[in-house]
C-alpha cells in the first residue's frame, strides 16, 4: 500500500496551516525544505508513533458572499476527497458554525470518505463546551484542540492514525523508475512509446496504487518497474488547485522509485512546476534524469541544446547531477537510451567510498579550505565517513559544527563529485561534532 494522505480543509483563518505546521513539526520525519524551490508546497511527510502520513494543507474556503462561493468550495472539496484517505475539517471554535462549514460538510459526508471532524482555537477544558455549537454539522465525534498550544492534540492523533490505512514499503528487488512531469509534456506518449518496444517484455501489476499504473518492463534481460502517475483532468475552471493535487500524486509516484525520469516540453523550455518537481526529487533524495521531450519539432537542435543546458543549469542549480536525454516519445527517438542513463545513476546511487581512500582525498581538500574562527578558536575538520548510499550520506566531524558555513558544504560536495562523481543522484553531508570519550 502507497503512504496514506492526509488532507486538512476548512476556510479561511481557521488554523489550517497552524494544525499543518503542528502535524509535521520537529517531532516528525520530515523532508529537508530547498530554499527558493519548493517554498509553496503544501504537502510534508508526517510521522506519529511509528505511523507515516502525508499531509496536505488546502487553500481556504472563502465564507464571503458570492456568486461562485459554494462552486468554489465545491470544486476544492471534491480535489480534497478525491486524493485524501482521510479528511480533516478543520472547524473555528470562537468563530463557531457558519453556511460555508454545512456545505462542506455535506459534501465531505457524501464522499463515503473518512471524516474527522476537530474543532480548533479550543484552549482548555473550560472551553471544551464551544463544541456543542457545532453538533448541527451531523456528527457526535468532534475533537476539541488547540493548534497553536497542542491542546487535545495527543488524542485528536490517536484517533487520526487509528484510521489509516496499512502503509507497507514495497519489497521490489528491481529498480523502481517512476515517470513524471507536468501535465501535456507527453509522460503517457513515453510510456506507451517505451513499452510497445519488441526487445520488451512488459507485464502489468494491477492493484499497485490507486493513483499510478505499474508495469514490469524487462530490456535486454534486466527488469524494472516503470511507475505511470495517473493522467490529469483538463483545468477548466479549477484553476491552481488542480496543481496542488497534481503535486501529491506526483509524489506517490516520487516516494515509490529510486529513480524519477522528469520529463519536460523542450520546446516550451524550463518552467516553474519543472523546478517544483524537481525539487520534490531532490528532497526525497531520488535519482534523477532530465528528459526534454518533443525534440522530433525542435528547430536548431544544437543551439537549442545549449540554451536548455544552461537554463537548467540556472533553474535546477540544485540537481546539476541530474543527466540531459533529448528524446521524442511520439517517434521513438533515443527513448531505449534512457536505460544505460538508469543502471548508471543506480551504480553511483549504490557507491561506497572506502573510509581509508576518502579520507585521503578529505585531506586533499581541506588544503583549499579556508575554515572560520569561531570565538577565537580554529575550526577543524578531523575526518569524514560515509554513513549510508541510496542516496550516499556523509558525516564530517569537527570541533565547532555551528561555525561551519553552507558554502563549505558546498564546495565538500563539488570536489566530492568532481573525484568519485556520484551522477544522477544527490548526496547529503552532514556535520556532527567529534564524540569525547
């Protein structure tokens, strides 16, 4: 089963973002932030007593008077219900009910979907009595909490993750490529395209995720599972909600693989949810391959070539690991090549650095190192180790962590890449302070 989603609902100024904040706090496994990427995300990862989520932050549902008002929540809710396993409306207890909290209501009911209803800014137990105002709404469960104190916050997630459904890591000994994008870049004409191949032997695994098609591709005798995100609806009316849900399904898609091969309209070039996408593999560590598709219509192969190198190498500063294929699905042209691209960045994703060899090559940087003073006192770098691959994770220990700046980070990882390359895969460096003993 695919990781659970949490969606919080409700209109405006009700403590939706509070209660999201609360949800994915420092208590919980959450995905490191890219500054400047992903900043207007509205999804983390969530995690309470051993059980892990995904949670979802809406836009609000505006009460004013309006001609498109009840159209406007209608459309929003039924995003919402659509992508949730479970729903949070989330309810004013000092503003109480209002129309715009029935509709909603109604509407989450009749979804068949599980419903938690919690009414918010309730701040101790003499004003656990404000929740009886709100029994009209059609339910005996409603839990009193405040966002912003935790009040009744310990039972309210008792009973949320009481109703989550089983989540089970997928146990798959073949890689997991998934396919994504934005909509229109032609990630189905891709699919269809890759596995129609003959030299192919495809088989598809039904029943994996709701919201993705799995198919088992074997190339050249080695196999693996091409994970298809499910198609979009036209935008019609729905506006930049259906990019929000957009996002959560390409992050099922994204959370499942070790590779994502993100997919992008070469000749409409590098916009901002490719940036977002990318940015959501980056943050789950994922391996990643560009592939800029419709290039059978691109005029000027070679100076547009150029032109999107640079301009991803701008725009995606923070995947310059991430190999370029031009392709074109609906011809067929280069698409098999992706495969040497996969087992590749799979190798670097898998590659250990003997301590004794990167330690030599530590030493070797620090001599173009110029460290910080930190209260009078040298920092000192006194080793580095690799912790982990998948992706690779280093810890370098030093004296005075705190000191050490982002751009000595960076330039670690620069000459890391540029000695054991790590390509098509991020890395991650950690500074701890050396243990005394």
């Amino acid at each position: 089963m695919p990781k659970p989603i949490v969606v919080i609902v409700g209109r405006p100024n009700v403590g939706k973002s509070t209660l999201f904040n609360r949800m994915t706090g420092s208590h919980f496994a959450i995905v490191e932030a890219m500054p400047g990427v992903t900043r207007d995300r509205n999804y983390r990862d969530a995690e309470w007593e051993g059980k892990a989520f995904i949670v979802v932050d809406t836009g609000g549902f505006y009460p004013e008077p309006s001609e498109d008002i009840f159209l406007q929540i209608k459309e929003q809710a039924l995003f919402a219900i659509e992508e949730a396993d479970i729903i949070i409306h989330l309810l004013d207890g000092k503003e109480g009910l209002n129309p715009s909290d029935m509709e909603l209501a109604r509407l989450l009911r009749a979804s068949g979907k599980k419903v938690i209803w919690v009414v918010n800014k309730i701040d101790g137990p003499t004003r656990e009595e404000r929740i009886h105002d709100f029994h009209p709404i059609g339910t005996d469960e409603l839990w009193p909490v405040s966002a912003a104190t935790g009040y009744g916050y310990d039972d309210f997630m008792e009973r949320l993750t009481s109703l989550l459904p089983l989540y089970v890591e997928e146990e798959i000994d073949y890689p997991k490529i998934a396919v994504v994008g934005r909509p229109n870049v032609g990630k189905s004409t891709f699919i269809n395209t890759l596995l129609g191949k003959k030299r192919m032997i495809v088989s598809p695994v039904p029943g994996t995720t709701r919201d993705s098609i799995d198919s088992v591709c074997t190339y050249y005798g080695r196999k693996y599972l091409i994970i298809d995100t499910a198609g979009m609806r036209k935008k019609g009316r729905v506006g930049y909600s259906i990019e929000r849900f957009a996002m959560v399904r390409a992050i099922r898609s994204i959370e499942r693989c070790d590779i994502a091969l993100i997919v992008m309209d070469a000749g409409e070039g590098i916009v901002e949810q490719d940036q977002k996408i990318a940015g959501i593999v980056e943050e789950y560590g994922k391996g990643a391959i560009f592939l800029l598709n419709k290039w059978d219509i691109v005029e000027k192969p070679e100076e547009t070539y150029g032109r999107l190198c640079n301009e991803l190498n701008r725009k995606m500063w923070f995947t310059q690991y991430a190999p370029v294929l031009t392709i074109s699905a609906l011809g067929g042209k280069r698409i098999t090549k992706v495969f040497p691209i996969i087992d590749e960045v799979i190798r670097e994703r898998k590659k250990r650095i003997p301590t004794a060899e990167l330690n030599r090559f530590f030493r070797e940087v620090l001599t173009d190192m110029s460290l910080p003073v930190y209260r009078g006192k040298a920092v000192k770098f006194y080793y580095i180790t690799q912790a982990k691959t998948e992706p690779p994770v280093f810890v370098i220990f030093a004296n005075y962590p705190s000191a050490v700046k982002d751009a000595h980070v960076r330039f670690i990882e620069k000459s890391l890449r540029s000695r054991f390359l790590f390509k098509g895969t991020p890395i991650r460096i950690f500074v701890r302070a050396r243990e005394k003993g």
